[in-house]
C-alpha cells in the first residue's frame, strides 16, 4: 500500500495531491502510511488554502523553487556538491527544455492553439478557467497535464502584458504561492 500511495503522488507532479483525495482512494487507513512516508522525509504535507497537498520530495522542492523565490535563491547558489536537489533541478530543467523543443507544439504553435481554446472557452467577461483550456488542448494533441502547465506558464510568463490570471480553482498555475486558475486574454 505504501508504494502504491508514493506513485500516486510522485504522479502528481509539483502540484501535489490533495490529501483528502488519497484517503478516498486508500481509506482512512492511508494516514499511518502517510505519517510513515513523511518521517522517512519520502514526502512533505502542507495546508495550501483550506485543503492539506502531499508532495514526493523532488516534486517539493520543484514546487517550492518554482513558488518561492527564497528558496529559489538558496538552492541556485549552492553547489552541486552540496545539492542534491540542484542537479535534479539541473535534470528537470533539461527535460523541459527537450519538451518545449521537440514537443509536436512549438510555443507559438501552443501560443495560437491555447489563444483559440481561450476565446473559445470564455465568459462574456473574457475569463475561463485553465482545466477548460487544458482539456480541450490534451485531448487534440495528447500532452500531459504537467506538459501543459509548463507550457502555460512559459507562455504566460513571457508574454505577461497579453494574459491575466486570477487566484481560485483547482488547478491551474501557481504564482506566489497561489493556485490562479483563472485566464483571460487582455
């Protein structure tokens, strides 16, 4: 069982699970397996909002230097000798580089297609949510959920003048330490 509830969370990716999801599929008998885990330092529990995310120890520290810019400064400055965490930051970085370089989207391809799910997608207002967006994007052209939220974030981050996000939801990208999943086309 304990292994089982590792895979699902190391799964989830730097968005973490809800705790209350993982005692769905496990029972109320996952909390001793999660205490476990979380003495032997496999994850890392933390209350976001009103509901407790669980994390797998690399996707922790992906989350936290992707949401905190402390912790973003201290693991960029030390060493790789004296982190492991900075090379798997190093590997991960990689992978994204080799996604968002080979993906079958481009960035501006992603740019164009995710415009036209936005447009499409939106209230009389302009916004919608970004699991609408997701969705509609993931099943045309068969990305992962994280493959897409790397991209979003790519594109909104470069292009910050053009999309407005809004904090609530439950999903989407996380900025200072908030779920925004909410998008709009300014």
């Amino acid at each position: 069982m304990g292994k089982d509830i590792l895979q699902t969370i190391d799964s989830a990716g730097i968005n973490g699970i809800k705790k209350a999801d993982l005692k769905k599929a496990y029972g109320k008998d996952c909390d001793n397996t999660l205490e476990s885990l979380k003495e032997k330092e496999q994850i890392f529990i933390e209350k976001r909002g009103v509901a407790y995310f669980v994390w797998s120890k690399e996707n922790y520290i992906d989350y936290l230097k992707c949401n905190d810019p402390k912790c973003k400064l201290v693991l960029e400055t030390a060493g790789p000798s004296q982190s492991t965490a900075k090379s798997k930051h190093t590997q991960n970085l990689r992978e994204a580089r080799t996604i968002s370089n080979y993906s079958t989207l481009e960035n501006n391809d992603f740019q164009s297609i995710f415009n036209k799910c936005l447009h499409e997608s939106a209230t009389s207002i302009g916004w919608t949510s970004f699991d609408k967006v997701r969705e509609k994007i993931c099943e045309i052209h068969n990305l992962s959920k994280e493959k897409f939220y790397m991209l979003a974030r790519d594109l909104i981050d470069k292009n910050g003048a053009r999309y407005e996000v809004s904090s609530g939801g439950q999903e989407g990208i996380i900025v200072r330490g908030l779920v925004h999943g909410y998008v709009r086309n300014v």
